[in-house]
C-alpha cells in the first residue's frame, strides 16, 4: 500500500511571481524478507510486501531547472505511480530524468536510488543513495537502504553500521531496528539482535515480521544457553528439568515426568520442582500423585501461592472441598489477580453448602470475562445452586446465559496458535470440569 505522507505547498520561482505547488515526496520500500531456517542468509520473498512513505523533507525546493509548465511535479508524479505498480523500469526513467534536472536535490537521488534497489539494480542503486545521503545527511530511509544493500551483499557488518545510524535519524523506526536485530542474526549475535528487536517490537507489537524475527532471537538464545547448561553437567537437575519442560511442552508428558522425577531424586528440597511433576501427574490423570506431589511442594515451601491454587482447586473437584476451599481463600490473599479461583472457590463452597458465599464467587468470576469458557462455567453452576435454593427466575437467567454461550463457543473456530508453555498460575490442564458441566447440561 502506498501512502502519501506529504503534500505541502511550496513556493517556486516563475517569471510571473509565485506558483504554489505540492511538494511529492519519496518512496520508502520495506520489501517483506524472512530468515530462511537454519541459515544466517534471509531469502527476499517472490511476493515483496511493499510500505512505502512519501517524505520531502522540510523547506523550500528551488526548482531553476523547471519548466513553467511543472514538468518536474508531473515527472515526480509519473514516478511515484510507476512505483506504486511495481513498474521498476519506468520509475528508474523517471527519477534519472528529475536527477538529470536538479542534481543538486538529494530527493530526487534517493528516489532514483529506491527504483534500482527494486528492480534489483543494487550496484546502481548504491550510487545514488550514497549521494543522496552525502546532499542531505539527515534524509531518513538513505542509510536503511544503504544498508539493505550491504546486507544483501552479506557485508553484514556495514550493514548494522548503516541501520544504526537510521534508527539514530529516526528513532520511532520500527522496521529500522528490526533490520538492525536481523543484521545482527546474521552476524550469529542473537544477544545482540534482542535489544534491536525489542525496540522494534514495542514500536510495532502487531508486525509479523518483527515477531518472527524476535522470537528467533529469543530462541537462539534459549538453545545457546542450554547448550551451554548441558556441557557443564549432563546430569544436573536442571538439565532434566529443561528437558521435561520441553517434553511437557511437546505433549510427551510420560518422558516429562520420568525426567522430573530423576530430577526430584537428585534435588528433592528444591523448589519448584514437585509443583512440575504434580502438574505433569494431573495431565495424565494420575490425581493421587499429583495431590502428593502438591503437598510435597508446600512442605517445601508454604508460601508457594501457585501450588496452593492447584492443589485446592484439584481437591474441592475430587476429594475434599473443605482443604480445598482453605488452601484456595490462602492463595487468593497471596495473589489476588488468580481469577479463576473464585470459581473454583465457588465449586468448594457450593459442595460445603455455603451457597450465598459460592454465588458471590461465581459472579466474581464471570466479572472478569463474562464470555470466555470459565464464565460458561460459572453461569451453570449457578443455575444449579439457584434451583437448589428455589430461585426460578435466576435459575433459568443463568441456564439461558450458559447455554448462549455454549453455542457461542461451539460455533466460533478459535484460530489461535497452540499454546507452548503454560503459565506456572495456570492448572496443568484446561478447564478440567468441562465435560462435566457438557455432560450435565446434556
């Protein structure tokens, strides 16, 4: 999509006084480039995604070289169009006959130069840029794509010493630090690369690009660091810890919990660690073990909110609703952003027949988000409770707001990435009363 940033009147000399005309700007293309995997080379994509930003600069353009009849504006405007539909060759004639015109304007080279660098002209491309830069230095794009020259030509170094100098002219650049982070991928500085792809990313969270590119460096850095863990000692706790998580993560929780508990045998008073074999044994179903392991956990370490959450929330579904309401008022006094223990909180209290007590959870629970799968839930258990307690009215208000979201959540396809890693506050397996609840409301 081409944008036009600029259109700003300017006055140009003309025997008959002053003619006021628009001001066009340059081109500005960032083509969509990805680092091919397992390579420090990006391959540029057949379908180049092409933004463009139409900059001038500021002040006045004395055009001495004009014609009255504004050649150099319908030439400029013959060029940009040329641009926008991806007719490289007309564009370059265009830009060199303005540069031919007025070799003095650096926007008229950098325009030029940008019409090379799409046609692929690279060794012409250069030239031009490098002038334009060398007219005006501060003209932002020139050192960019001075840049994405050098690194097409894996002069990765001049590269990042040309990318950088962007992001100094314009620091709200968020493709320039991301050719800054990719530079530096190239250069196998993936530590490096994460503070240029941060910057990018908080410029441009929604970027695809600058998330592929992020996560790869995260990655690479993640891999280096194991790499190094696994050198120093093959048989250390951690070293079976990160290898469970990443069977936990590939949904091969058998091999996850043998690595936990090798690793629970070598460090048994470490924290943290029978939390994760607990969460591993609630995935399998093995509901004994996990509830073992939670303890186990909390002897440990009483203040461990997470696995108080857990080990409550596991017991008022399964064994003992009045441990598991304790432990769950704990945990949310340690924690209070832990939403979903209102509605397992509720669960408790509806089983220990405390009633007002569960209603006032469940609504607290669907507070927070009245339409995801939790405040489904929430609306069916609290038409349970309000048939129990011969509330007709509210009863069937909240079979009804249950099942629309029932439907609701049957009929949309959640197009989501799968999840790679829960979050410690979260229980080892989603909604895990659900098909309860489906099969109750059957």
């Amino acid at each position: 999509m081409i944008r036009l940033l600029t259109r700003n009147p300017i006055s140009i000399p003309d025997t008959g006084g002053q003619r006021r005309l628009p001001a066009w700007g340059i081109l500005c293309l960032f083509p969509h480039i990805g680092l091919c995997a397992g390579s420090k080379r990006a391959s540029v994509c057949a379908s180049a995604l092409i933004t463009s930003a139409l900059v001038m600069g500021g002040g006045s353009i004395l055009a001495s070289a004009q014609t009255p009849d504004g050649s150099i504006q319908q030439v400029m405007e013959h060029g940009a169009q040329a641009m926008t539909s991806g007719d490289f060759a007309a564009a370059v004639t265009a830009y060199f006959k303005v540069a031919q015109l007025q070799p003095d304007l650096a926007e008229a080279h950098f325009n030029l130069g940008l019409a090379l660098f799409q046609s692929g002209q690279l060794n012409h491309a250069r030239p031009e840029l490098a002038r334009a830069h060398a007219l005006k230095p501060g003209l932002r794009g020139a050192n960019l794509f001075l840049g994405l020259i050098d690194y097409r030509e894996n002069r990765f170094k001049d590269a990042e010493t040309s990318i950088e100098r962007e992001t100094a002219l314009d620091a709200r650049n968020a493709k320039a630090f991301m050719w800054l982070g990719v530079c530096r991928l190239a250069e196998n500085n993936p530590q490096g690369a994460i503070a240029a792809l941060d910057k990018a990313y908080a410029l441009d969270p929604d970027d695809v690009d600058i998330l592929y590119h992020r996560g790869r460096a995260y990655f690479l850095v993640a891999n280096a660091t194991y790499a190094a863990m696994f050198q120093l000692n093959r048989d250390s706790v951690r070293v079976h810890q990160v290898l469970a998580e990443a069977y936990a993560q590939a949904t091969r929780n058998q091999q996850a919990i043998t690595e936990l508990e090798t690793a629970v045998k070598i460090a048994p008073h470490q924290p943290g660690l029978h939390e994760e074999l607990a969460d591993q044994y609630w995935v399998v179903g093995d509901l004994d073990k996990a509830t073992a392991d939670y303890r186990d956990e909390l002897t440990i370490d009483p203040y461990a909110t997470s696995s108080k959450y857990k080990l409550g929330s596991l017991l008022v579904l399964s064994q003992n609703p009045a441990e598991g309401v304790s432990l769950l008022k704990d945990a949310l006094r340690g924690d209070p952003s832990l939403n979903d223990a209102h509605y397992y909180l509720g669960v408790g209290l509806a089983a220990t027949e405390q009633s007002t007590e569960a209603i006032s959870e469940f609504k607290q629970a669907i507070s927070v988000d009245p339409k995801n799968d939790r405040a489904m839930s929430s609306y069916f258990r609290l038409a349970q409770l309000y048939h129990r307690l011969h509330q007709s009215d509210e009863a069937q208000t909240a079979m009804q707001n249950f099942l629309r979201l029932r439907a609701e959540s049957k009929a949309v396809h959640d197009d989501r990435a799968a999840q790679i890693a829960r979050k410690r506050t979260e229980l080892p397996v989603e909604n895990p009363d659900r098909a309860a609840i489906e099969g109750g409301a059957g």
